[in-house]
C-alpha cells in the first residue's frame, strides 16, 4: 500500500511541476480575453480565478474533479483534487463548483471568479435560476452552491470553451488516471508545493 501511495506522490510531483512550467501562450490570451468576462465585473488583483472541471465515467459512476487557481495575472496559486462517485456528468460538473468554493473558503479567498466548461451547469449558476435542463437529482448540489456563494464578498460564474480550460482538465485527468486504483490522496498543492488537505 505504501509503494502505490508513495508512486502517486512522485507522479503528482513530476506532473505539477510540468503544469506549472507550461507557457502561458494561448491560455493567458483566453484569461485576458475580454469577452470572457462580463461587462459588470469589478476585478481587481484582489480576485482569484478558480478553473473547474470534472473527469467522468458513465459507467462506473465515478471519476474526479480538479481546481486550478490563479492569480489576477494568470499566475498558477495552487491545483486541488478529488475523487468522487455521481450520478451524471452534470452532477459531477456541480459537485466541482461546490468543490472550488470550499476549497476557496479553506484558503481565505473572498472575492472569486469560478471559471468552468460545462455550459449549462454555468450558465444556470451566472442566473442564479435552476435550468429546465438540469436533472432534478442535481437540484440539491445546485441550490447548496447559490447558498454557498452567498458567504463570499464577490463571486462571478462563467462558462468558457473547453480549450481554455486545459488545466483544470489536466488535474481532473490526472487524478482519475492516477488515483482510480489506489486510495484517493485528496488534497491541494500551493504554489509553495505545500499539500493542503481538501
């Protein structure tokens, strides 16, 4: 048990390494995009922006969620992860969100943008309405996280295209790959690499 946990610290080692070494390029072009951020908005460097997606098996009802977090400036602050069992995708994308703002709550974050590629899920959350098209057993995570977000000084839910959201979907994927046949090390990496327990 021990060699599988302390392989799963080396691979997340090497791997948050490589994430945060990767050039900006086209990801700090989609951050800085204008259009992604409505024109009512207030950011300022006091915002953080929390990436969110979810890896998912339909079939076995289960995968893992990732967080990327960064800076005003597009600066990587930290990654967390978590394996879960749901019972749809869109549960699984709702189960993140509620994830991400925990997770900002854990680390002190007050005001924050939550960023993520599931349109529905964020559009139904930017309106703060429950769409038609989300399914009722989702109804519960849906209403915890508008309640949730009630407890911050600011927060923004916005849908962007999934190639803006390379990072978060590399956790995601990383998590699910790496964990799924070992125990579940649930945790989050500042950019100190100091894990922080989710």
């Amino acid at each position: 048990m021990s060699e599988v946990i302390q392989a799963a610290i080396f691979s997340w080692d090497r791997w948050w390494h490589d994430l945060i070494s990767i050039p900006y390029g086209s990801f700090a072009d989609s951050y800085n995009d204008s259009s992604c951020i409505a024109p009512c908005m207030q950011v300022d460097a006091s915002c953080v922006t929390m990436f969110v997606d979810a890896a998912f098996d339909v079939c076995r009802g289960k995968g893992a969620i990732g967080v990327v977090i960064t800076s005003a400036e597009g600066g990587i602050l930290g990654s967390g992860y978590k394996c879960i069992q749901a019972r749809s995708a869109q549960e699984a994308e709702l189960v993140v969100v509620e994830g991400a703002l925990n997770l900002a709550r854990l680390k002190g974050y007050r005001r924050i943008i939550v960023k993520g590629d599931c349109q529905i899920i964020m559009k139904a959350l930017a309106g703060n309405v429950h769409s038609p098209d989300l399914s009722w057993q989702s109804n519960t995570i849906f209403q915890n996280i508008l309640a949730s977000s009630l407890t911050f000084e600011l927060v923004y839910f916005i849908w962007i295209k999934r190639s803006c959201n390379v990072q978060a979907h590399e956790v995601a994927k990383w998590a699910y790959c790496h964990l799924a046949m070992g125990p579940s090390l649930d945790c989050m990496l500042d950019a100190a690499d100091a894990p922080v327990s989710l």
